[in-house]
C-alpha cells in the first residue's frame, strides 16, 4: 500500500510539472505574441527574409540578399547577429519607418494584413538592390490612401534664400494654389547656392507633390532646420546659379541626345553624356539628392530609381535602355 501511495504521488507530481510547464510555454507563446501584434509598425526578421508591416494596411517580404549598402546584404548583417543594423539598413530606404523587430528563427510567419507584397528590386552588377521609386509609388496607392492622406491642415514655410524681392510670397500662393497646403513665407537667414526641403512629418507623395509644384530644380534634403517651427515642411529657395552637382546620361547616342535635349530645356545644367549600357533605364543617386533625381526622372518618364549609398556627391548618373 505504501508504495502505491508512493507511486501515486509521483504520478500527481509530474502531472502537476507537465500542465505547469505548458502554462508557462502558452503564456510564453501568448506574451510574445502580443507584444509584437499590439505594435502599429514593427519589422519581423525570419529565416530568409525580413517583413515590414504597418498596422493591418501593408506588409513588404525583403529578400536577405537585397543590398543595404555597396558592400553587405541583409544576410551579412544576419549571419553576425546585428538585427539591430538590419532595421537601420532598412528604415534608410523605407518611405516609413518602423521603431521595433522581433526575430523568429522558428515556424510560420503569419501576418493578417489587407495587402502582401515583395519589396521591388532590380538586379545591376550581379545585386540586388531596393527600387525606390516603386516603393513610393507602392506607398502611395497601397498605404497612404488607405490612412486618408490629406492636404487640408499641411502647413508649409516658404524661406527666399535667392535674394529676389518677394519670391517667396509668390512661390507659397502657388503651393496654396496648385496643392491647398497654407505657407508662410519668409527671408532665410543667409542665401543659399542649393533650394533644400525639411520633412517634418508629411507622407512622401505629399513632399514629391511639393518639389513638382516648385520651379526649383536642385532641392537637396535637409534633415534638421536651425530655425524653430510648427510647419510640416520647409522649403528654402535657393539661387541654383553655380551648381556643382553634375548629371551623367549614358545609352546610346539617339536617347542620350534626346534626354539631354529635354533637360537643357528645363533649365537643368552640367549634363554629360556616355556610352556606358545597362540592362534597365534607372536613375542612382545619393540619398540627400533624392528630389534632384525624382524631378528629373519625371522629366524623363523614367520610373525607375536607385538609392546608391557608394556614389560620388553632387552626381546624378542616368542609365537609358533604348
């Protein structure tokens, strides 16, 4: 009898450790779950791939092998454990950024979103690299739409770093015009060779409507603003008259007379030409030149754009596929 009780007992107690350790791995399971669901935007680092995903609107699968500079990948960054570097790589060419990750090296990844896509990417040189410029647009129908961006409180100062007499004033009723943003409009504190946009907090459409409205062609980003304010965005016009930035047209020589034709036309200078083919039509640039690139790829109906960290400054280079 005493060792059936014994028996007994021992039988109750791994019974009680089995259910206790099944609790805990559910609550486990269940915390970990949540913490990352609970979020808006967060990132998930997975075996093969990383997935952004904003609220229930959008989710993007990135290849390890996309590029996140000239030199390494997402997988190098994986391979040594630095996810940390792969949401800052990422966040570089995200139009939105996310401020968290989870890293699942184990099961299925499953996200309830509205829209699932693969990131845009184009292959040059044997890499693979982030289309910027489809990702934009991808934002644009996809995301942006969908959180009913508008126009109605966009507020915008308007500072005249040229030196013209009320150039500023004039430049704001056209943005208030064309785009229905309200402006204030101002002298900057010094003239400025370079215009430059500061991107408080509006959507990436609405900054690229902005830069379209302008007549300004070199509009450089700049992150901080020395001065205080509450607007949206800054524009500050400058002169544009002693440009260093230099824009390389390579193809052959009917679309490269052609492309360079359309750009003299509007007004753009420093325009050289090369013979140099590529297997795409696209346009690399270095990321505080973006809207150079943008203005000057919707001159040219080129929809494709490369962010190349490794580039020279003040180089525009366009790739044209006849």
């Amino acid at each position: 009898m005493a060792k059936r009780r014994k028996k007994s007992k021992l039988l109750y107690i791994i019974i009680f450790l089995i259910i206790t350790l099944m609790g805990l791995l559910y609550l486990n399971i269940k915390m970990n779950n949540k913490r990352i669901i609970d979020l808006p935007r967060y990132m998930v680092i997975g075996k093969e791939n990383v997935f952004v995903v904003y609220e229930d609107k959008l989710s993007l699968s990135i290849p390890f092998e996309i590029q996140l500079d000239g030199e390494k990948t997402i997988g190098d960054f994986y391979s040594v454990g630095n996810y940390q570097g792969i949401m800052d790589g990422v966040n570089e060419l995200l139009p939105e950024k996310v401020e968290s990750f989870e890293v699942v090296k184990q099961g299925e990844i499953r996200l309830n979103v509205a829209y699932k896509y693969n990131v845009p990417e184009v292959m040059i040189e044997d890499k693979r690299y982030i289309l910027t410029s489809n990702l934009n647009s991808l934002f644009m129908e996809r995301y942006y739409k969908s959180i009913g961006e508008t126009s109605e409180n966009v507020i915008v100062d308007v500072l005249n770093g040229n030196g013209k007499s009320g150039y500023a004033g004039r430049t704001g009723e056209r943005i208030e015009k064309t785009l229905s943003y309200k402006y204030n409009a101002a002298n900057y504190e010094r003239d400025s060779e370079y215009s430059y946009i500061v991107n408080k907090d509006l959507q990436n459409s609405q900054i690229e409507s902005l830069i379209m409205s302008l007549d300004e062609r070199y509009i450089k980003i700049k992150s901080e603003l020395d001065l205080p304010t509450l607007a949206n965005a800054v524009v500050i016009l400058g002169k544009e008259e002693n440009i260093e930035t230099k824009i390389n047209i390579n193809g052959t020589d009917k679309v490269t007379k052609d492309a360079k034709g359309i750009l003299e036309e509007n007004g753009y200078k420093n325009i050289s030409v090369g013979t140099e083919n590529g297997n795409l039509t696209v346009i690399d640039y270095k990321v505080e030149d973006y809207y150079i690139a943008y203005k000057i790829a919707q001159k040219l109906g080129i929809k494709n754009m490369i962010e190349n960290k490794n580039g020279k400054d003040n180089v525009i280079n366009i790739y044209i596929k006849e």
